[in-house]
C-alpha cells in the first residue's frame, strides 16, 4: 500500500496590515461588506492575485523570448534565401551573357522555322518549370520528354 506524503503545516502567522489611504481603505470595505469577507480573507486574496499576476508576468517573459528567438530564425532563413536567390540570378545573368554571346543567329531564310521551333521549346520549359514549381519532379519527365514529343509531332522529322 503506497505511503500518502504529508504536506507540511505551516503554522499561520498573523500579518498585521495598516491602510493610510483613504480611497484604497474604501475600497477595501466595499469588497467587505458585497462578498462577507474577513479582513484575512480579503488580504489573503489579493496576495494570492499578486503572486499569480508575477507567475503571468514570468510566463509571458518566457513567451516573449520564444518569439523573439523565432523571428531571429526567420530572419535568419530570409536572409540566407535572399543570398541564394541572388546567387541564382547572377547564375542567369551570366548564362543568358554566354548564350546569346555564343549563339549564331539563324539564316534569314530559316527564322520563320526557327521561331516557330523555338516557341514550340519555350512552352514545354515553361510547362516544366510550373510542374517543378507545383510540386513535381522536372528530372522525371527528362527520360520520356523526347518520346513525348516525338510522338505528338509525328511530321515533324521528315
């Protein structure tokens, strides 16, 4: 059979209190006399309010703290997405510079053909990059992509 703990008994003290200020002293005899309240039970009370209002004070202490290490964080995560964003920028900036140095422009007796081509190219990437940007996978669709088109376009190659 498990042992009960005892709490402790401390022995009541007798806390003599003085009310020199008259709207407080009202006050205080107000709530005597609507609640039937001792002057003790009174004086206990707000004791007790006083202690759970520094217990709230703490816990919102700790709260605030929390908050503000979680801001800290996503600043954190802001600022380094901003620095990979800018590193993919520059990746663009510097790949269209090369492409267009290094790219020879087609005949002028192909550029219809060539422009229709490359419109045709531009809306499948485009399709892509909403695939990736929605969830999917772009590396998936790589293997079968030139199936895929070939297929749709069957007049194509000849």
């Amino acid at each position: 059979m498990p042992i009960k703990k005892r709490t402790p008994r401390i022995k009541p003290r007798i806390v003599k209190t003085r009310l020199n200020n008259p709207g407080l002293l009202e006050s205080f005899q107000k709530i005597q006399q609507e609640s039937g309240w001792t002057e003790a039970d009174i004086v206990r009370e707000a004791i007790k309010e006083y202690v759970d209002r520094e217990r709230l004070r703490d816990d919102i202490a700790a709260m605030d703290q929390r908050f503000g290490a979680t801001v800290d964080r996503l600043i954190k995560m802001q600022r380094t997405m901003r620095s990979e964003m800018a590193v993919l920028v520059a990746f663009m900036h510097e790949f269209s510079g090369l492409y267009l140095f290094h790219t020879v422009e087609p005949p002028e007796d192909v550029r219809d053909a060539a422009a229709a081509n490359a419109a045709r190219r531009h809306e499948i990437f485009i399709r892509r990059v909403e695939r990736a940007w929605t969830g999917g996978n772009p590396l998936d669709e790589l293997a079968t992509a030139d199936e895929n088109e070939s297929a749709a376009s069957p007049g194509e190659g000849a």
